[in-house]
C-alpha cells in the first residue's frame, strides 16, 4: 500500500504498526521538526538500524508539502533520491514518496513516507556514465598510454574500488607493461616490484586470469599477500591503500589475453556480480583500445614500407639515371679537352675528371640508400638465411673466416620484422667494423636464448687488435651508437668489451626473444 493511499485520520502508533511492519516498502512517519517519529520493519532494514534507534534521528527525506497542500490523494507524486549516511553498512541511495501531512492529534503532526534501497540502480549509473566516457575516450585519437590511464580513472572512481591498474602488451614489443593505474602513488615503480615477487615464487592473479582467460577473484588478498615473505616487495606498495579483495580482469581480443584489469576492493565491500559485470564491460573496451592501438602501429608500418620501396623506385629510376647522364657529360668532356689546344685543355680535363669523380661518389651513396630503402634483408630470405649470405659475401670480399652458431635464434628470434630487421643490422654492423678496423684472421657469431630473463644474446667475437686502451668501455663511433640505438628500440643493450686479456673484441646485443611464442607463452614469460 503506498503512503499516498492513506485516507487522513487519527491514529496510535500501535495502528500504525499494524498498518504498516507487512509492508515490504520502507515506510517512516516524519514529524513537522524532520526527524523520524517511527519506522517499519522493512525500513528499518533498509536503513540498517535497530527501530528503537532510528526513533528521533534526523530523517534523509526532505519534505515539502504542507497539510491540505499537494497532490491529492490518489495522485501519483514524484519519487525523490537522497543519501542516507547513518547506517551499519555505509551510505545508502534512499528513494522516497512524500505523502500529505496527517494531523496525528491537536499537537503533532506527520508526513508519512515510502522508500527503498537504490544504492545499486546509483552505482550502475555511474558504470554506465563510466563506459560512455570510456567509449568516449577509446574513440579519440589519444595514445594508448592515455587511453588505459583514462580509464583506470573512471574504473576508481566507482564505488566500493580502492585501487585500479591496466597491464598489457605494448602494441610494439612483447613484454607486460603497466600502462594505465589510478589509487596508487608510485606507480613506475609498481612493475619491478611485481616481477620481484615473482622471482621470489609469489603466485600472480593476473598471471592466472590471463592464462584461463577468465575473471578471477581473490578475496582477502590484501592479507595473504602481507602475510606471504615471497610478496616482500610489494607490501608497503599495496599498504597504501585500505582494500581487501582483488579482482583481475582479462583483456580479451579474438580469443587472445591482451593483458588484464586488475582491481583492488576497497575495504568494507564485496565484488558483486554488478561489479564484475562493469569490470567484465570495462576490460572489453580496453581490449578494443589495446587492439585498435595495434592494428593503428601495424598500419604505419606497412605504410611506412610502402612509402619507402616507392622513394627507392623513384630515385632509381629518376635520380640515378640523371648521375648517370651527369657522368657521361664529364667523359665527353674529357674527350673534348684532349683536343683543345692551349691553356684550356688541362683546365677542363682537370674539371672533367673532378666532375666524374662526384658522379661516382654520388652513385655509390645513392646505391647505399637504394639499398637501405629495400624491404630489409631479413624479411626477404629470414634471419638465418640472411645472416649466411652476409658471412659468405664478407668471406669473399675480406679474406676472413666468419664462423656463425646461431641456431639458437629459430627458437628465440624475434616475431617481429623489424626486431629481426635490427638484429640482422646489428650483426652486419658489428662484422663490418670488425674485418674493417681490427684485422682479424676469425670472427665467431655466437647466439643464445636465456629463457629465464626472456631475452636472446647475440655475441660477435673477433681475435683482431682488440678494444683500444683508451676506450675499454665502449667506443663511441657512429656504428656503435647505430647499433645502440637498434637494440634501445627493444629495451635491449649493446655491450663492446675485450674477448680474452686484451687481445680481440667482444660485441654483445642483448634482445627481448617473442619469436614462434604462443599467446600463452607470452602470458607464461610475464
């Protein structure tokens, strides 16, 4: 029975109890001085206090209507929301139905009212208006580091969620990155922690969630963690917040873990099924975002191979013709001084031979940017076959054995082209300087896999002069920064020591390995 259909009249509160304690609604009598007068059971259940101490509490509800003023019995009036702050379990979404004051005697009046828990219906709202903005934001052409972080701030800024962190594989490379948090301070730091833990035998959610593909839900995490030595590194990280269970989240794209939405529920609050279902939505347009970022890079790549095989046409059969017209011009005038009597003729043999000169210094650098704008070697023959042919065309030209053990890379080379573009770089680059500066008589290219760090070594040995004295640690030539450069792209290295005692060189490439990797091996690597 609502409020409204209540015919005025004078009753005792023991009338009203009867009326009112089967009703499933909440219903509170509400004195001209706004505090509650008296509520049902069903009220007293939904505002999570005992009756007796709801009596004389400020009521939420804000009243409006004066006696004999308003809607008119049998009139629909307006549902109102508000916040009711007082209860056992935190704060509630009340919304409420004013009826028309009562005249309970000479001296006390009531407004009846009717209410019910909406706290749900708010939260989902606020999801709601959390995956537009999100939408919003996936659509825009921000970065995916934007992307992720905005985000995690609409994931935070829900109810009953302490802490928010988006870990995925980049769109370039192979490895899990942390790259969209909320709640956390600190949080460059948060990944090295992680994966300290894990080195320690600390058992990861995230990395569960993405290897069953599944959500995964861990309640009491905060506590196991604290009281496990193996997550040592990261209790006073995950002390900053107060939360209690964890929530990880897959990132799924065409049946493929993408990376994973981990969240941290705050203290005092369970992961609902509604909250599961708004993570589950949330994860679904990060997957879009994370995918979308992808196919974006992928497509400047092939753009970027196109543009450059179209520059090479262009200056072969363009540029490169003309040289050659430049150069046929100077040996006709070579031509021409020979028959010139006089002061003239050494002077345009001079010029001539000058301008000839420049022609072929032109077609050679022009021959070597033809060449560089190619589609790389690697992706043409594979990396194995391409590293063979350099080795025999550097046999041939220097005299020097090149002896390759680099099997290893079938297994542990790189999925992507132009990880195995710059391997391929900087294998020819450490050779070419090699039989170049050091005057070797052998030069070893050794690969291996280190499965445990997830990177490949490449070392090129040579028994040559060996690393100046003047320069243990490094040299600085353009070809050593070239190859620095290659390797930083990837997170890697490039290391030039002496090979034994002093006598020959050592260069050591240390590379990311995602070569024939399953999703599932990525996930496991992580």
């Amino acid at each position: 029975m609502a409020c409204s259909d209540l015919p005025p009249s004078q009753m005792s509160p023991n009338g009203w109890e009867s009326l009112f304690d089967g009703v499933a609604t909440g219903i509170a009598l509400v004195g001209s001085d706004g505090s509650i007068r008296w509520v049902n059971r069903s009220g007293a259940c939904i505002l999570h206090r005992p009756r007796h101490d709801l009596t004389g509490m400020a009521a939420p509800f804000r009243l409006r209507r004066s006696v004999g003023v308003g809607a008119e019995w049998g009139e629909e009036p307006d549902e109102t929301v508000c916040v009711w702050s007082e209860g056992a379990q935190g704060p509630r979404w009340l919304a409420y139905t004013e009826g028309v004051r009562i005249e309970v005697d000479p001296c006390s009046i009531v407004t009846p009212v009717s209410f019910r828990d909406v706290t749900e219906q708010q939260h989902q709202h606020g999801r709601i208006s959390a995956l537009a903005r999100t939408a919003a934001t996936v659509a825009s052409d921000s970065s995916l580091e934007k992307v992720l972080e905005a985000m995690a701030v609409e994931v935070q800024r829900s109810h009953g969620i302490a802490g928010t962190q988006f870990m995925t594989f980049a769109p370039r490379g192979d490895g899990l990155r942390l790259m969209g948090a909320a709640g956390f301070a600190e949080v460059e730091r948060f990944f090295d922690l992680l994966m300290a833990s894990r080195d320690r035998g600390a058992d990861l959610a995230t990395h569960r969630s993405m290897s069953s593909r599944k959500q995964y839900v861990v309640p009491g995490r905060r506590a196991q963690m604290l009281a496990d030595p193996s997550w040592e590194p990261l209790h006073a990280y995950v002390s900053q917040l107060e939360w209690d269970d964890f929530v990880s989240t897959p990132l799924l794209s065409r049946g493929k873990a993408l990376g994973a939405l981990n969240v941290y529920v705050a203290s005092g609050f369970q992961a609902t099924p509604a909250m599961l279902d708004f993570l589950s939505s949330m994860a679904e347009q990060a997957a879009l975002a994370v995918d979308y970022a992808t196919l974006i890079h992928q497509g400047r790549l092939s753009a970027r191979s196109e543009e450059r095989a179209r520059l090479a046409r262009d200056l072969h059969d363009s540029v490169v013709q003309h040289v050659f017209s430049i150069g046929m011009q100077a040996k006709a005038v070579q031509g021409i001084a020979r028959r010139v009597p006089g002061p003239y003729e050494e002077r345009l043999a001079t010029v001539a031979t000058e301008v000839t000169d420049l022609v072929e210094a032109v077609q050679r650098d022009l021959r070597g940017v033809i060449l560089a704008l190619q589609p790389p070697v690697s992706a043409k023959l594979g990396l194995l076959p391409a590293l063979n042919a350099l080795a025999e065309g550097i046999e041939r030209r220097y005299d020097v054995t090149v002896d390759l053990d680099i099997e290893a890379l079938v297994d542990g080379g790189a999925g992507d082209a132009d990880l195995r573009e710059d391997m391929y770089r900087i294998v020819s680059e450490a050779l070419h300087n090699a039989v170049k500066h050091a005057a070797p008589t052998i030069v070893r290219v050794i690969a291996e896999v280190d499965r445990a760090r997830g990177v490949v070594r490449i070392d090129v040995i040579d028994d040559g002069r060996g690393v100046s004295a003047d320069d243990p640690g490094g040299g600085s030539g353009f070809g050593l920064v070239s190859m620095r450069d290659r390797a930083s792209r990837w997170g890697g290295h490039v290391f030039l020591t002496a090979a034994h005692e002093g006598l020959g060189t050592r260069v050591r490439a240390e590379l990311p390995t995602t070569s024939g990797r399953t999703d599932q091996e990525r996930v496991d690597s992580a």
